[in-house]
C-alpha cells in the first residue's frame, strides 16, 4: 500500500510540473506604492520608530513569498519611508516635517 502512494505521490508531482502549473512559479513580488508621485496604501496603520531620530513612519510590509512572512523580512520591497510624526525637540524637530 505505501509502495503504491508514493509512486502516486511522484506522479502527481510530475503531471504538476509538466502542465504549466504555477506551482513551482515564483510569485511575483508585491508592489510597493510610490510614496513621491502620491501613491499610498494605508491599509496597514501600524507606524515604527525610525530609531533615535524623533520620527515615526509607514513601511510598505508586504511579504514577497511565505517563507518571507515566517521569516519576518516584510519590508524587501520597501523602499520608501513615509514620516506621519516628527517629535518635539527631537534631533529631527525643525529639520523634518509631517506633509
């Protein structure tokens, strides 16, 4: 009996891969708005702390694949910061700003 399901198993697996299925494909990686031409997705409202700095800011967190998500690399994609506070007195006060 285990002979038999394993042999079903490998065909499966063979008429998977032979018809075209997006099985073994690459998903394709999640499209980050672009922040400078106004494009925003705040769906996620979660903000983070941008480190010593006194800001705060969105990050596209969209995990490419689920080995990403697992993993926690959420951001790959990222490559903007859209800053939604600047603290008082904070080494950024005065230099950054909220638009």
């Amino acid at each position: 009996m285990q002979k038999c399901s394993v042999r079903l198993s490998v065909l499966l697996l063979a008429i998977t891969a032979s018809s075209g299925s997006s099985l073994f494909a690459a998903p394709l990686p999640p499209t980050p708005p672009d922040l400078t031409k106004g494009e925003r997705d705040l769906s996620e409202k979660r903000t983070y702390n941008l480190g010593p700095t006194g800001l705060r800011g969105w990050i596209h967190t969209k995990p490419a694949t689920y080995l990403d998500s697992i993993q926690g690399r959420t951001t790959t994609a990222s490559r903007q910061i859209l800053v939604t506070h600047v603290g008082t007195n904070s080494p950024a006060s005065g230099v950054m700003e909220v638009s």
